[in-house]
C-alpha cells in the first residue's frame, strides 16, 4: 500500500479558564457567540473529513478545547512528516466594522504559492456568499520555523456583521473547508495522485480477494457434485442389486414349481420300471 500524503491541520487558540491559575487559556477573537477557538476546531474538523475523503492522513495539533504554545504546536506538525501546514483562526478588526474579506498569509516567499492556492480555492467558494478577496500577505513572524509549505488562513471577519452571520451557518463554515480542500489538491498533484495509487491498490486487493472467494465457491460445488455423484451411484447400485436378487428368487420359485409338476418317472420316455419280480430274481 502507498504511504499517505499527510497535511497537518492547526486549529488556531484553544482553551478555557479554569480553576487552576497557572492553566493558560485563549479563546482568539470573541464577537458576541461566536468564539474563535471553537470556529477553528470546528473548521479543522471539517477539512479534516473532506482530506480523509482523499485518503489523506490529518494531523491535528488539537481536537480538543486545550490551549498549546506556538512550538508546541509546530512540534506536533513537525513530528507528523506532514507535507503542508495549514494553521486556521478567523479575523477581527477593532474599530471598523466594515473591513471584511478572506486573507492568506505566508512566512516566507516559499510558502506564497501555497498561499495563493488556498486563497484561489477560498475565494471562489465563498463568492457566493459575498466574502471579497483580500489576496495572500507575508506575515514573517508566523511559523518562523517552517520548513514545509505553510499558510494561516482567514477566511472571514467577526467584526463584520454580514461574515459573523455567515461564520454562524454550517453552510459556510462547509464551503470555507471544501474551498481549502480544493486549494490543497491544486498545491500539490501529489496528494490526488496518492489517492489514485491507494484507489488502484484497492481495487486489485479487492478483485483478487473476490477471485479467491469465487474459486473456493467453485470447489465447494465441485465437491458437492461429486458428493451428489456418489449418492446417485450407490443408490444405482443398490437398485441393481435388489433387481438381481429379485430375478433370481422368481427363477428359484419357477424351477421349483415345474420340479412339483414333473410327470411320474415310469411315464417318461425311454425309461421301463423294473418289475418286481426281476427284483426277486435278482436277490437270488
Ligand atoms: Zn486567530
């Protein structure tokens, strides 16, 4: 079997206050209900379904409520030989409102066409919704450590009303993953090349698996066949036997009879009784 492609997933802030001071917490951005750790772990959970669709292996950095340093976070992505990195949150502006539209940032020049794949998918899965495109923009000080093409995505602004009704739908949180999703098959061929290669393996593991059974199958009736040979044999044979004892029986019986009929001895041609007299003659 081919080894998985693996894209690792980073769903932005994470955590909440709890008794223990010393337990850090982050909710991002909050704008009313809408909080921004949980859109990024519910974003994450559904990029993650639509890539294993394609057989993907996803690695998460969280997929619970829990608050992770940024090297923590960068450790897990590292470990996880992932091929691409997208870390997700969502955006805020204080002060303006009206600012809205998706954005992709990158670290460095070598994760920009990266970006621009994203925001391509993005954009043209949200135009239906009315979210503008605000392009891709270095950001250096993101993923400073980054070693595999890399994005941080914002698909939308809290602080706008139109786009903070939008975040609350599951249409459009759906349509921000399957816009990712689509952006990360046209980075790299490689990961639906992997899926076709898994898909062929598949089916010739399956097609051989069911040959086997049909085999097996095949047998089994040969087997019965000759089982239910035998049975008409010797079913056969017993027949011929009890015929043959039967003929010989009726024989037995006819030869018999015609032995109870036969004429007296004296009556049968060529054959004279001898008297009694010669008998007495012959004592003598
Ligand atoms: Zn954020």
């Amino acid at each position: 079997m081919p080894a998985p492609y693996v894209v690792a997933l980073d769903p932005g802030h994470g955590g909440s206050p709890s008794s223990d001071p010393t337990v850090l917490w982050d909710p991002g951005v909050v704008a009313g209900r809408l909080v921004e750790k949980d859109i990024t772990l519910d974003l994450g959970f559904r990029l993650k379904a639509l890539l294993e669709k394609e057989r993907v292996k996803v690695v998460m950095t969280r997929t619970t409520d829990r608050y992770l340093e940024i090297s923590e976070r960068w450790n897990l992505v590292h470990a996880s030989k992932a091929r691409l990195f997208v870390s997700l949150h969502v955006n805020a502006f204080d002060g303006d409102p009206s600012i809205n539209g998706l954005t992709v940032f990158y670290p460095r020049a070598e994760s920009q066409a990266f970006a621009q794949h994203l925001e391509a998918g993005l954009a043209a899965a949200l135009q239906p919704f009315g979210v503008p495109d605000d392009g891709v923009a270095p950001k250096p000080e993101l993923w400073v450590h980054s070693d595999i093409p890399t994005a941080t995505v914002e698909p939308a602004y809290v602080s706008n009303a139109h786009e903070a009704g939008l975040l609350t739908r599951a249409d459009f949180r759906e349509a921000i993953a399957s816009g990712l999703f689509q952006g990360l098959l046209q980075a790299d061929p490689q990961i639906d090349a992997t899926y076709q290669q898994i898909v062929r393996v598949e089916q010739a593991r399956a097609a051989r698996l069911q040959a086997e059974r049909a085999a097996a199958a095949a047998a089994a009736a040969r087997v019965r066949r000759w089982e239910l040979g035998g049975l008409v044999a010797a079913v056969l044979l017993m027949l011929v036997i009890a015929l043959r004892a039967r003929r010989r029986s009726v024989h037995a019986r006819r030869r018999s009879g015609r032995r109870g009929r036969r004429r007296p001895y004296a009556a049968r041609e060529g054959h004279v009784r001898p008297t009694v007299r010669d008998l007495s003659e012959v004592k003598k």
